[in-house]
C-alpha cells in the first residue's frame, strides 16, 4: 500500500511539468498561445508597432515579428502568436550606463523578466545615442548586444535578439557602432533607411525621407565593412516630412529653414506626416504627384 502511494506520487510529480506557470497565468484564451514561438522564417517582415489597435489592420500573413513600442497589449500577443508571428520587447538604455559589466547584467535580467511576464519572444534593442569611435562606449554597446543574446537564446527558446542601426554606418548624426561586431552577436540587424535628412551638410534643400541612392549608398557601405548581408533587414517608414519652404527655387527644389541638429541643417525643419494624411493631401494639391529624377523619389506641391 504505501509503495502505491509513492508511485502515485511520482506520476503526479512526472505529470506537473505539463502545465506551466504560463498556461495558468495566461491571458489567451488558448493557453497555448503563450508559449514562444519556435520556428525560423527564410525570411523576416518585421513590424514596428506604436499603439492604438492599428495590429488589427495588419496584412498578417506577411508579418514574421512584431516589435511593440506602445503600450503593451496581451490581446495583441495572443493574436500575434495565433498567426505564428513573434512579439519582442523595444530594449533601450544610457550607453553611459552600460561600461559598467555589472548594470549590463542586471539591465538583461529585467528585460528577461519582463519578456517572460508578457510572454514575448525576444527584444528589439533600438539604441540611437551619440557614441565616439575611441569611446569605452564603442565596445561596451557590443557586448551589451551579445550578452543580451546569449540570455534570450539561453532562457526563452526560439527567441529573438535585433539590432536597429542608422542607414549609413558612416557615424550618422555621431553614432559610431562596430556595426559588424554588433551584426555578428544577434540574430540580424535593421538598417534605419529613413529620416536620412536628418543632418544635410549640403544647402538646405527639401528633399525625400529617404531617397533611394542615398539609401542604396548606404547599404553598400555596410557591405564594404564585412556586414553579412544575410543579417541585414531593411525598414521604411510609412510618414514623411512637410512644412513651409523659405522659397521655391525652381521645380523641384525649394529651400527649407535652417533648424540645425548636432551642427547641421535638418528636417527638424518640418514635422512628420503620416501616410494616411499623404494619400489625402496628395489629391487635393497644388501640383498632384510628381517625381524626382535625381533623388528617385515622388513628391507634390502643397499649400
């Protein structure tokens, strides 16, 4: 009888693995859905996310990851996970703070915690501080990107680790990253192609958020310093830069006020314009759609 009693048990104990902390605590309402997601795509359509249930408009047979920068959604994970597609965390920090090996350790530690809290799959780490090429920063920033690898991999499997990094890895707007170093510790790493006006060096011209020689430019770049091409992810965005222009020089070309950024004329100069507002703007302007040989971009004329 009592040997009974112990086996009994043991086949409970054998049996309790099988429903996790995860299952229980689950928000879906397949408790299933909690769990991170395990395959590899051959290819990534990774979304970046900023709130406001604009998920439930997503073409969700193309999206691979979701990097949710708004405020955290368990309706959204769950949906998420029911397409397959994989949800990280947004990851920033002080590169000051992060020459210290130790706050390096302890900032992964609640960025895992946090992940498992929400059920994520992995961490977006969108870093787009200053950092000097013979700073303690420059390699600093490398081993926060491997370290963070290293314990996402280690304690949610299947997860994700991804770099953002400007579009040209010639120190955009003072950022100087080892960006092959930083490609070669995580998954992949996403080439920023977009607000290149940041820091305009030449006369301060209107011109595209990103026009495609000069984002062509800089990915050849990356090339040039050994960047796998296999670990690089393009991102545009879906808004551009308007505002008043000082004077229309000739078609095409008109001049913007000089609001300078680190030392340069910028598109600080403008505000932002979502492409719902262009594709309404677009119609009722003074010029309708144009295109911009040099720049290989489309434009139009407003007032």
């Amino acid at each position: 009888r009592q040997l009974r009693g112990l086996h009994g048990l043991a086949l409970l104990l054998l049996a309790l693995p099988l429903v996790t902390n995860a299952d229980a605590d689950c928000p879906c309402e397949e408790p299933t859905l909690c769990r991170p997601i395990r395959h590899h795509p051959d290819h990534e359509v990774f979304v970046f996310d900023v709130g406001y249930k604009t998920w439930k408009y997503y073409d969700w047979s193309q999206i691979t990851t979701l990097a949710a920068f708004g405020k955290y959604d368990s309706e959204l994970m769950c949906y998420a996970h029911s397409k397959g597609a994989r949800v990280v965390l947004k990851g920033d920090v002080s590169v000051k703070d992060i020459i210290d090996p130790s706050f390096r350790a302890s900032w992964i530690a609640q960025k895992l915690i946090l992940a498992k809290k929400q059920y994520m799959d992995g961490i977006n780490i969108d870093i787009e501080q200053e950092v000097n090429c013979s700073s303690p920063e420059y390699d600093a920033l490398t081993a926060l990107v491997k370290e963070t690898t290293d314990a996402f991999h280690r304690e949610i499997e299947g997860s994700q680790v991804t770099f953002d990094v400007a579009w040209s890895p010639k120190n955009i707007d003072k950022r100087c990253y080892n960006y092959t170093g930083i490609a070669d510790a995580c998954d992949f790493v996403f080439v920023m192609s977009y607000d290149e006006q940041s820091q305009v060096w030449s006369d301060c011209i209107a011109a595209a958020n990103a026009p495609y020689n000069q984002t062509l430019t800089g990915y050849l770049d990356l090339y040039s310093r050994n960047v796998n091409k296999d670990l690089i992810v393009l991102i545009i965005v879906y808004y551009t830069f308007g505002g008043s222009l000082l004077n229309f020089v000739q078609k095409g070309y008109c001049t913007i006020a000089k609001v300078p950024f680190r030392g340069a004329c910028s598109d600080a100069a403008g505000r932002q314009v979502p492409y719902k507002v262009i594709m309404k703007q677009i119609n009722s302007s003074i010029s309708g759609g144009q295109w911009n040989e040099d720049q290989q971009a489309p434009y139009y004329n407003y007032k």
